[in-house]
C-alpha cells in the first residue's frame, strides 16, 4: 500500500479556476509535508512545505494541514494554463531519515 | 535560488556496464538524496547520505548501487553492473536541514 496517497491522480480546471489537490500519509511517523511541481522534463521544485497544523499562504498557493488525520491539501486560485504539471506530494519520515513521495496529481488548466 | 547540478545529463551503456552519475549540491547543505524516476512514473527515494554516510536506503537501493562523496565535493551514485530496469531518470537532491530540498536536473540512464 502506498504509505503517501495523492488524489486525484489527474485533474482538469480552466483559466482562472481553483485546482484543489489532497495527499495522505498512512505513516504516523511523518513529521513534514511538502508540495513539488513538476513539469514536464523537468525536475520537481519546491512549492511550500507545511508541519503546523493549519493553513499556509503564498501568492495564489494555499496549504492545509491537519495532523491528526495527516492530510495536506493544495489549492492554486487563478490556475493558470503554465500552472499544468504534476504536482508531487512528499512526507518525511522523521524515524527513518527518508522521504516519501506520492505519485502525483497532473494538473491541466485549459486556457 | 541554489542550483544543484549533474553530469551528464544523460548516458547510454550497455547492460552489465558499469555507471557513475555525478551530483555537485549546494555547497553548504549537509543533507544529501538520490531518487529514481521511471519516465512520468512515481519518484521514487533510493539513499539518503548526511555527515559522510548512508543513513536511510530502500528497497530499491540494490545491492549493485553505491553512493560516496570522495573528495567532500561531488555525490556520486555508481551502478555495477547495470541492469536493463535501472533505466530512468535519476535525481540528486541536498538539502540545507531536510526541510528544503534542490533538486538537480537530473539525469537520464538509458541500458541496453
């Protein structure tokens, strides 16, 4: 089983719209969460990570998390069409000194 | 913002090879990661390197795989003998205190 669950595995918004993206860690272990983007052939650069509960903001980017459920989400108000990626989420394992990433979500704003 | 870089960019060898992937990470990050990524697949954690050893590998981290930091500059990853499933793309990543991770731009191993 997939200790770290994105979903959906692929989602459609317009120009403009909101895209909302989820990931769960089975691990109780998992201390951070960060979110990646990804495009294609390219390699994954940071958007935010999160380790509070509660809600971070940056520009159009909005995190949540609730660690008692160890469920983040990412929000991107306004999607634009250069917005279309995968969008990776990732949990640290603080027992094992080891990353875990999701499979991803892949974002497609339509202009 | 810090740029993590690898060489080569990409490399074709012939299975049962021999294949070292250079990382060169941000000079003062103390944290140190390869990942594997089967094109558009899953990136998947292989080691992770801090303080001149492996702390944490996986299951994919075969035997035939190793990772050093010779000379304390470049992270290296060698693959003796490749197989034909380790083709992928490969990524170096370091990190400042695990929060934050750079990641290289990867490089694509192609066995045949």
């Amino acid at each position: 089983q997939q200790k770290v669950q994105q979903s959906p595995e692929s989602l459609i918004v317009p120009e403009g719209g909101m895209a909302s993206l989820n990931c769960t860690s089975s691990d109780r272990n998992v201390d951070y969460f960060w979110w990646y983007r990804q495009h294609s052939g390219k390699s994954p650069k940071m958007l935010m990570s999160i380790f509070s509960n509660g809600e971070k903001e940056e520009g159009r980017f909005t995190v949540h998390l609730n660690k008692a459920s160890l469920h983040t989400s990412l929000h991107i108000r306004d999607s634009q069409p250069s917005d279309s990626a995968l969008y990776l989420c990732a949990a640290d394992d603080t027992n094992a000194y080891k990353v875990i990433f999701g499979k991803g979500t892949h974002l497609h704003v339509l202009p | 913002g810090p740029k993590v870089l690898q060489i080569p960019s990409h490399q074709i060898i012939d299975m049962g090879q021999m294949v070292t992937l250079n990382c060169d990470p941000v000079s003062n990050h103390l944290y140190f990661y390869w990942y594997k990524q089967i094109l558009g697949q899953q990136m998947e954690f292989l080691v992770n390197f801090y303080n001149g050893k492996v702390m944490e590998k996986s299951k994919l981290f075969k035997d035939q795989f190793s990772v050093e930091r010779p000379d304390g500059s470049y992270f290296t990853l060698k693959i003796q003998p490749t197989a034909l499933e380790d083709s992928a793309v490969y990524f170096c990543a370091s990190s400042p205190d695990r929060v934050e991770q750079y990641f290289g731009p990867g490089t694509r191993l192609t066995v045949l």
